[in-house]
C-alpha cells in the first residue's frame, strides 16, 4: 500500500497529530482504529517505509511518528535521524518485538523518544502516544531493563561523544541536576513535578535546558547520562 495522509483526521488543531509508519498494512489498519476512537488524538498521515515517513512528517508536522524498524526502501533505523532534525521536531517512538533489543538500542542513541511493542493493548498504545506528545519517554517494560543494561555497556548511550559524561554535566544548575536524576529514575514530567513542587511547564523547561546544555538528543540519552555521569548514588 502506498503513504497517504489522513485528510479527514486534520480537523482538530489541539489534537495530538500522529504519523504512523510501518510497512504491514495490517499494523497500520490496527493501530488507526486504536488511535480514531481516542480523545483527542488523530492519525494524520501514514507511510510503507521510513522515506515515505521522513517526507509526510516533513509536509504533516506530527507531534508523533509511531516508527516500524524493519521497513523497505529506508528502514525505522536509518529515518530516525532526519525525522529527529525536523523543525518542529517529532517524538519518534519506534514499534518493535521481543528481538528487537539491539535496534532499539541503536535507536535510542540515534534520538528516537523510546519503544513500545507491537503486542501492547489499546490502552497502552493511546497512552504511549499520549506521553510522548508530552515530552515523556516511552519504554515498553518488558525489554526496557535489557535495553538500558546494553546502553549502559556499550559505552555510548546519552549521544556519545569526545566529552566525558561527568563533563557534560558539569554546566548544569544544581535543579538541573536534580531534575536529570530524576529522569535517570524514569520519572514522567508530572511525576517530577508533584515530587519538586513545580509545574508541568517549569518541569518542561528544565528538561530542554538540559538536553541543550548536555548534548542529549531525548530524554532516555540524558537519563542514561544521569547514569554514566555517576549522579545516581
């Protein structure tokens, strides 16, 4: 089946816009009736392959992309990167399976928000979308702890580079600093804001200070460098 953009579901300005990217036809079927009968969210767009995806995320402006790894022509892997450099930038939230772990992997350090598994529910599904659009990471508990583990050992995780991770820290504010701790737990923004105090939106600032000040392309990069900074205790 070709892309195609979801010219009925562009009504709503305040919904989230989703893009939905995967090359079996009846993924996608399943996962559109799943999201059309959400509140509040509608499926703007879709696409066979991850070239289709780059080019409709570029026209659609979606505040998600639900991304298949293997795909034709160019696949989830490779499409991270241009879909995460698209100003206004998506949450990109990879689709996987089981044996996935080190594509997810490669993912994750490529920018991507987090996974989520293909044989999650309904409503783990509408409330994946919901935390990504909300600036939260999204990890699929059954393979987040394998995933994190081979990060971490892999030397590379929160957007490696020449600087030592306890270097990128360096310039953080001491909230930063907490806040980053806090992300190293795998908390949501408003989960740290009842625990600092603060609003959603001041959660919200800080998180894009330190992914600016760190050189973290998401939230899951700066929670690992929370990690391989020492910062956990």
């Amino acid at each position: 089946m070709t892309d195609q953009a979801n010219s009925a579901d562009s009504g709503a300005g305040s919904a989230i816009r989703v893009l939905l990217a995967d090359d079996e036809e009846m993924i996608r079927h399943g996962v559109r009736l799943i999201l059309r009968h959400a509140d509040g969210i509608e499926v703007v767009a879709e696409a066979a392959d991850g070239a289709g995806a780059v080019r409709l995320a570029a026209e659609h402006r979606p505040d998600v992309v639900l991304l298949d790894i293997r795909m034709p022509v160019l696949d989830g892997l490779a499409a991270v990167e241009p879909l995460v450099a698209l100003d206004p930038k998506p949450q990109v939230v990879m689709l996987t399976t089981f044996g996935d772990d080190e594509n997810v992997t490669r993912a994750l350090r490529a920018g991507a928000t987090g996974f989520l598994l293909k044989d999650e529910g309904p409503q783990e599904l509408i409330s994946a979308v919901r935390a990504a659009a909300a600036g939260d990471a999204v990890l699929s508990p059954g393979v987040t702890g394998t995933v994190i583990r081979r990060m971490l050992s892999g030397g590379g995780g929160a957007g490696a580079g020449a600087a030592a991770p306890e270097s990128r820290v360096a310039g953080l504010t001491d909230r930063e600093r907490e806040v980053l701790v806090m992300l190293g737990e795998g908390l949501s923004n408003s989960e740290l804001g009842r625990r600092l105090g603060i609003g959603v939106g001041t959660v919200k600032s800080h998180v894009r200070s330190i992914l600016g000040k760190t050189g973290c392309g998401s939230r899951v990069q700066a929670a690992l460098l929370a990690h391989q900074a020492g910062l956990m205790g």
